[in-house]
C-alpha cells in the first residue's frame, strides 16, 4: 500500500514539473530540488514504515531523517545565498 502511495506521489510530482513547463513557466534549479526532495520524503517514509521493527522506532527514525534533510538544506541554501552576496 505504501509503495503505491509513493508511486503515485513521484507520479504528482513529475506531473506537475511538466505542468510547469508546457505552461512556459520560469523552470530553476531550487524547483527541481524541491521536487526532489519531496519525492525521496515520500520513498523514504515508505520504505521506513514497511520494515519489519516497532513502530516507535519508525517513527523515530522518519523523524531524524526529516531533520537531518531540514538541515542539511538550510545549510546549503545558506551558503548560496553568501556567495551569491559576494558576486
């Protein structure tokens, strides 16, 4: 159940990009990482929450993970946005 729940997030998501594209929107780089990422989150629940573990540490898990890709984004558009002011 979840990997098709997931299929079909990756599904929405691809969907939409072209949507973007064939409405000539404006296609950067930051749209396709979030696209990215959000298609990984949804993997990465899935495939957390189909193991065979307790559900406390699933859940606990799917948590650090989330902070940890919060973070680690944070830290990179932190960093563009110095380089950028410094051009």
């Amino acid at each position: 159940m979840l990997v098709t729940v997931a299929i079909l997030a990756s599904l929405v998501v691809i969907g939409w990009l072209i949507y973007r594209v064939v409405r000539g929107r404006p296609f950067k780089a930051h749209t396709l990482a979030y696209a990215v990422a959000i298609v990984a989150g949804v993997f990465t629940v899935g495939y957390f929450l189909s193991m065979n573990i307790p559900q406390l540490v699933k859940i606990l898990a799917a948590i650090v993970v989330g902070m940890t890709l919060i973070v680690l984004g944070a830290y990179i558009q932190r960093r563009r946005q110095e380089q950028q002011n410094k051009s």
